[in-house]
C-alpha cells in the first residue's frame, strides 16, 4: 500500500486553498490586521472607528471579523490614512526567483 504524495504548499493558504483572489485576500487580511490593531491602541468604538474612517458601523465590525468580500482594498487604504498613516505602493520590476504578486507590509 502506497501512500498519496502531499501536494507542495505555497506560503499562501489562499492560494493552496483555491481561491482566485488569493493575492487581493491576503493584502485585505494584512491591511485588517492593523486597522484592527489601530483601533484596539486608540480603544475606538466601533462607531468611532466608523466615524474617523468615513465607513458605516457596519463595515467596520466586517474589518473588526476579518469578512472582506465586500470592501476594497481601497477603501481599507483610505481608512488607514484617516487614521493617520501613512501609505506606500511600491511597483517594482520582479525578480526571477521570486513570483510576480501583490504584498502588504503593514
């Protein structure tokens, strides 16, 4: 009896996983991460964060539960620069060794 051969992972659960969007996810998780982590260091309501963001209650407790299907990146940009930081997009020429692809560093 022969065992099956793992597939090879990525260092991306969403793109192991299937999902189309996988790059688009994983820059929205990243971006979440630290809105979430601004809003616990300035201890904002969520109706706060709503406020100061420009986005309803609604949407800020998606981001407070990471479901992001229905928020853009930009719209996560924006509220990262009413909450005072400042945003970066870097577009450089990939290397060979390394995949073309969208990252955050927050």
């Amino acid at each position: 009896m022969t065992r099956k051969q793992k597939p090879k992972g990525t260092d991306n659960v969403l793109v192991d996983l299937g999902f189309d969007d996988a790059e688009e996810l994983t820059a929205k998780v990243a971006l979440a991460v630290k809105l979430n982590s601004l809003f616990d260091k300035r201890e904002l309501s969520q109706v706060q964060a709503a406020a100061i963001t420009g986005m309803t209650q609604p949407k800020i407790s998606q981001i407070r539960r990471h479901k992001l299907q229905n928020i853009s990146l930009e719209r996560l940009l924006h509220a990262m620069v009413a909450l005072d930081q400042q945003v970066q997009i870097v577009i450089k020429q990939a290397k060979r060794s390394q995949a073309c692809g969208i990252t955050v560093a927050a």
